[in-house]
C-alpha cells in the first residue's frame, strides 16, 4: 500500500512539472499556425501521459518485465530530468516577470490607470526555446547512452616512477573495476570487452572491486567469460562496497555471510587471487615489488570501512616500489598519502565517473566530482600516483554518457 502512495506522489509531481513545462510550449508555439499548434501539444501531451502510465505501472513492470525494467526506469527519470533543467529557465523567466510587474505596479501613475499585469508580460521566447533545447538535448544524450554501456574504452597511460627497480621497466599492467556482473544483459558483449584485454597481453590483470551489483549469483552466467583473463603474473582482485551484500535485506545473517563466501569462492574457480587485507610479492630479474590488495575502505561515512592497512602493510618496507589496490579512491587522501607515504601507485575505482560527464582535452567534468575529489583518471601529490578506473560495467542507469566504460594499461617505467 506504501509503495502505492509513493507512485501516486510521484505522478502527481511529475504532472506539476508537465504543467509548468507546457506553458514554454506555449510560449515558443504562439506564432506558429493553429494547425501546428494543435498537433504539437498534442504530442507533448501525448508522450506525458504515456510516461505518466508508465509510472504508474513501474511495480508491474519491475515484476513481469525485469529484463527492461532499467531501460524502462530511466528512459522515463530521464525525461523528467530533462524538464526539471528546462523548468530552471521558466522559473528565471518567471522571476523576471515578477520583477516587471512589481516595477510596474510601483512606478504606474495613478491618475493614467495604467498598470501593468502578470498576464500583460509576455514570456520570454529565447529563454523558453533555451530551456526546451536544453531539455530536449540532455534527454537525447541519455537515450542515446543506452547503446554505450558495452562500448569500452582502452585508456593507455605510461607512469614513471625514479624508484622502479630496472627489471620492471616496461611492466605491463591491465586495470579492470566494478564490473556490476548482475546489470549486464548481453554476454557476446562483454566478451568482446574481455578479448580487448587479452589482446593488451599485460603482465599482470588487477581488478580493484565490485564484481556484483548485491549477490554472488549474478557472476555465475559470467564466470566463464571472466575466467579467460590470464597473465604471465596472475590476476588479483579486492572487494568493493557492493560485494559484501550489505545492500540485500537478508533474511538471517547466515545468508549475508554465505553470500560472501560464495562471491570469494566463483573468484578461486575463475583463477584470481582475491587479496584480503594481505599483500603480495613479484620477483622479476632478481628484483622485487609488493602488491597491496585490502577490502573496501571509504572516507565517506555511510560505507563500513573493512580494509586494514595496519594488516595488509606490514612487510612491504623493504620493498623498494609499492602498488596498492583500494576501491574507493576517497582511501588515497584521507589515509595513503599522509600514513604511507611510500605506496606508490594506488589503483581505484568505484566512481563509475557516475556514467554521465563531459570529457574533452579541455573539459573534464562530472557531477561526481563534487562528491569525490579524485574521481577518474590520474591524480599525483608529490611522487605518489594515484589512478582511478571509470568501471567496466554499469549500475542503475543502463547506460554512459561522455563517460564510457574502461579498461585501463598502465605501462610503469
């Protein structure tokens, strides 16, 4: 019955925002031939209604129709993201109004009558068309997303380090994150994302969290695509906020715990070595380097921090490089730069670069950043380097705009 209400508040909402949105369809097709005028709102109104049914059905929808739920969803959300940002012109343009019909109101002469009404201001037709283009092109992008999410991305970068021991120079390294196995739909995709890795033929595969979206079960269908990545080094992995099932109302604890442990378990039979708060040593021409790999540890407060530095740390001084595995990069500021200073490269990921964001050589920008400081690509304070993967795979929005999904080749020198 709650959730009922919930969907009639959110229809009633939405209709508000339909209500005001139509009024800069009205602006912009006052000109326009009544004939053209009749079809055009029809239209709006057409498609409103039809996101209003669909909203009102979501429940049916999440029940019969899982597989398109997530297209369904946000296909509908992001309509009314879209009006929500045109709104934010008409309320400018409204604001506007006010101020001329107040200014009017005050500086009408009283003898004349003249005065000047709300209805007497015209809206403003550049800030209406600027507000529906605005809108219209930020609702295009996000479908257009749709067809992004498998269209990954192989980001090259090389990273010079003075203390790489010289048997390591030109060591490669493939860096995967959140692949979220539970949202993907297509597994001739995926595997085509894994074959891009394979052809990188990297020393090492380190994957740095998140391998599910909530259960253990989801990988089970892709366990056997995940299981040809291979390296002459090994593939090592950590777990992310999403692997520990803290997000699944589980009916005992039991189950939460058996989750885990099968999550850990389909990681041994795919080959990877899951690092738990421990470390590793490679050897290469007589030199070494240590791989730190712990559990998940965020700065931000609504994540249970697991890692354990002062477990995972412990036997890595005499190693002269250090690379460290850490899911969420908020890790890197408030504990790895000013306790160990000489960990020096840390891989993460978790952002996703929330899928949607601007990148160009000029423009790097989403709106993740103002809830991460480090949130894609490379950040270095002093002769620390940190990397942070944009993700494999997707969670929630079945999609990427500007942002595409990665596979990241670290080439250390």
């Amino acid at each position: 019955m709650r959730s009922w209400r919930m969907v009639w508040m959110v229809v009633m909402i939405a209709l508000l925002i339909d209500l005001y949105v139509f009024q800069a369809v009205k602006a912009i097709t006052r000109a326009s031939f009544p004939h053209w005028q009749t079809i055009i709102y029809y239209a709006y109104w057409g498609c409103s209604v039809l996101a209003l049914i669909i909203l009102c059905l979501l429940p049916f929808i999440r029940q019969y129709f899982a597989r398109f739920q997530g297209y369904v969803f946000f296909g509908v959300l992001s309509l009314y993201f879209a009006k929500l940002l045109a709104c934010v012109f008409l309320l400018i343009d409204d604001i506007r109004r006010l101020i001329q019909w107040v200014i009017g109101r005050l500086s009408a002469a009283p003898a004349t009558g003249a005065a000047v009404t709300s209805e007497g201001i015209a809206r403003s037709v550049f800030l209406s068309w600027l507000g529906i283009g605005i809108g219209v092109a930020l609702y295009a992008a996000f479908l257009y997303g749709f067809s992004n999410k498998y269209n990954y991305r192989v980001r090259k970068l090389t990273l010079t380090f003075d203390n790489l021991p010289a048997s390591f120079k030109g060591f490669k390294i493939v860096q995967l994150s959140d692949i979220h196995s539970g949202s993907f739909k297509d597994k001739a995709a995926v595997g085509r994302g894994v074959d891009k890795v394979l052809a990188e033929k990297p020393d090492l595969i380190l994957f740095t969290g998140d391998l599910v979206n909530d259960r253990a079960v989801e990988m089970i269908d892709y366990k056997d695509i995940f299981a040809r990545l291979k390296a002459p080094m090994g593939v090592f992995s950590t777990l992310g906020n999403h692997d520990y099932g803290d997000y699944v109302g589980w009916e005992t604890p039991e189950q939460k715990t058996n989750n885990l442990s099968h999550l850990m378990e389909l990681q041994r039979e795919m080959g990877w070595r899951l690092l738990m708060n421990e470390h590793v040593v490679f050897e290469r021409g007589g030199e070494q380097i240590a791989l730190i790999g712990i559990e998940n540890w965020s700065a931000k407060a609504r994540f249970p921090k697991y890692g354990k530095m002062n477990a995972a740390y412990p036997g890595t001084e005499k190693y002269p490089f250090k690379i460290l595995m850490s899911h969420d990069p908020s890790h890197w500021d408030a504990e790895v730069r000013s306790k160990y200073p000489d960990i020096d490269l840390t891989l993460s990921g978790h952002t996703h670069g929330m899928q949607f964001g601007i990148e160009l050589s000029w423009l790097k920008w989403s709106p993740v950043q103002f809830v991460y400081k480090e949130w894609a690509g490379l950040y270095e304070e002093g002769r620390q380097k940190l990397y942070v993967n944009r993700g494999f795979g997707f969670i929630g929005y079945p999609g990427r705009v500007g942002i595409l999904p990665e596979i990241t080749v670290i080439e250390l020198t």
